[in-house]
C-alpha cells in the first residue's frame, strides 16, 4: 500500500533520454519511466507532462512538487543558460514553463548535482562528508559535495568537469571548444575509442554484425561485448580507464574528497568497469598509497540518480518554504 501524502516528483533530462521518477513521502521510490530526449524544448516539455501522467496514475497520490535535473548550466532562477547536448535550452525558462503546465513548486538543477544529493543523501556516499559524483553520459558533469554541503558555485554552474581540457587541440567538443575530457570519457566515448583503436589497427575484429556491416561501433554494443569478457572489447575498455582516471586524479588532486562516485548509465558495468580505472588511477597517482582504496566507488542509483536528487531537493525546497 502505498503511504499517505503527495509525491515528489523527479526528472533528469539528458543529452540522450528523458527519465521520471515519484518519490513517496517515506522516501521510497517506483520505478523509472524513460523516454528518448529530442533536442526541442517543446517536445521536452510534453515528456514531462507526460511521464507526470504516468508516475501519478501509477502512484495514485497528488504531485506535491517537482525537481527537474538538466544537463548544461542553470541559474538560480531556473533558466537553463545554455546546455551543450541541447541546443534548444538557450537562455529557456524552463522553471516558468513547467510550473505553468503542472501548477505546483518546481526546482530546476544541474543533473550532476541533482544526482550527487542522491547519493550522499540517500545512496553509496551517504557516510561521507566531503565527496564528488561525476555522471557518465552523452557528456560528463560533476556533483560537488563539501563540509556536507552541496557546492554550486557563485553562479550556480560549478562542476561542469567534464569541459577541463585533456588534450590540448584535441577532439572537438560541442561546447565549441577542443580536448574536453568528456570526449575522451563519456559514456558516448567509448564507441568513439573503438573506431579509433579499430582505424589504427590496434584492435581485431569486434565479435557482432555492426562491426561486419562496416557500421559505426556504438557505446552500447561495446559495453554488451564486456559483459561477456570480449578480449578485443576489454581492450577498448583499458584505453577508456585510462582516459577516465587522467581527469579523476586532477580532481582529486584539487579538492581531495573522501568519494568519488562514478554514475551515468556504463556504471552498468560494474566490477568490469571499476577495477580498470582504479588500476588506471592507481597508476596515474605517485601518492596513491596516501589514499582509500576504495576511493573511486559506483553509485548506488545508477542512472537512476539524477531523477531521485532532482525529488529529493524538490521536497526539501518546499519543506523549507512552509517553515
């Protein structure tokens, strides 16, 4: 049965898919709702609705107020600035939007941050004081969680890690700029790094019929191939770690947290995926051994993450009002 009270309404718009998740007044969750995220800002705004539609006629309670996680910098008013796999949110007013559709309080938030309260609430980071989530997906962003609190910056954007250069005049970046780590390292990178190793010949044959078709190896089609210990895909996957733990150390480096939570949808991996970047980053440490070993840690919500924050700091923020 479910518990007495509103639910808390959750959503995570990325590059790629549109997620929706009701938080119960006991902190429970149901299930995820997903659906594709095209790059229009009215069609976004449907999925909203919606997935809205969804989560209350599944959940059978009133919608209380909504969070809203986005990819891409958000200011304190909820005006999505700009987000670079989203061309659509320029200067969009998506507060003003979603509150005019579903008339209740709505928080927008970075999806990384979102997700970081997530796990430090709730999730893997929940003992740790001082932690950072970085979220693997069509892009990379971090969540910054320090003194336990969240740390946003004096304009609300911090922690857009995934735009610190790596390889100087490297790849290009839809941000406009070059050598984005979360070109080398995002969840859409590792297919990219396939092709690469493939054209270089570094790599044999993928076992599958996209790479028989002569078609594009994709993030997906890699990671399947490592859940079933794939040689040629593991391969891809130490050269991914590589370039994973080359921006970890730099942020540990800087701001030393007691965690670091990996998210984003190739945390599916698990263990596969875990123990090759702490080697990498293990290797790519000198003081390495000054650290925990279990340092580097995968989040406890997958890509559920970002949705679940977005609830969590919706209902607060209402608590906080009707104090």
């Amino acid at each position: 049965m479910n518990p007495k009270g509103p639910i808390s309404l959750g959503f995570d718009i990325g590059g790629t898919n549109i997620r929706g998740v009701g938080l119960r007044p006991d902190l429970s969750f149901g299930g995820v709702i997903s659906q594709p995220c095209e790059d229009d800002h009215e069609k976004i705004i449907e999925s909203l609705i919606d997935i809205a539609a969804q989560i209350q006629e599944s959940e059978r309670l009133e919608i209380g107020c909504v969070g809203i996680g986005v990819a891409g910098f958000i200011d304190r008013s909820g005006v999505v600035r700009t987000s670079p796999n989203l061309s659509t949110f320029k200067n969009f007013p998506l507060l003003e939007k979603v509150s005019c559709e579903l008339d209740v309080p709505v928080l927008i938030e970075n999806d990384a941050t979102s997700a970081t309260w997530a796990e430090v609430q709730l999730g893997v980071a929940r003992e740790s004081e001082n932690a950072i989530m970085v979220c693997l997906g069509t892009g990379i962003g971090a969540g910054l969680y320090f003194n336990s609190e969240l740390l946003r910056g004096a304009s609300g954007f911090a922690g857009e890690v995934g735009h610190m250069t790596i390889v100087p005049d490297g790849l290009p970046c839809p941000c406009g700029r070059s050598g984005c780590w979360e070109r080398y390292a995002s969840g859409s990178a590792l297919g990219d790094i396939a092709e690469k190793l493939r054209s270089d010949g570094r790599i044999g044959h993928l076992n599958g019929d996209e790479f028989e078709a002569g078609r594009p190896v994709s993030s997906e089609r890699v990671a399947q191939l490592v859940l079933k210990n794939d040689g040629e895909a593991m391969k891809v996957l130490e050269h991914f770690s590589d370039w994973l733990a080359m921006g970890l150390v730099n942020l540990v480096n800087i701001l030393d947290p007691q965690s670091v939570v990996l998210g984003g949808g190739i945390t599916q991996l698990g263990e596969h995926l875990l123990d090759p970047v702490r080697k990498s980053f293990g290797r790519l440490t000198p003081e390495h051994s000054l650290r925990s070993q279990d340092l580097i840690v995968l989040a406890e919500f997958g890509n559920k993450a970002g949705a679940i924050g977005a609830a969590l700091l919706a209902k607060q923020n209402l608590l906080a009002q009707k104090r």
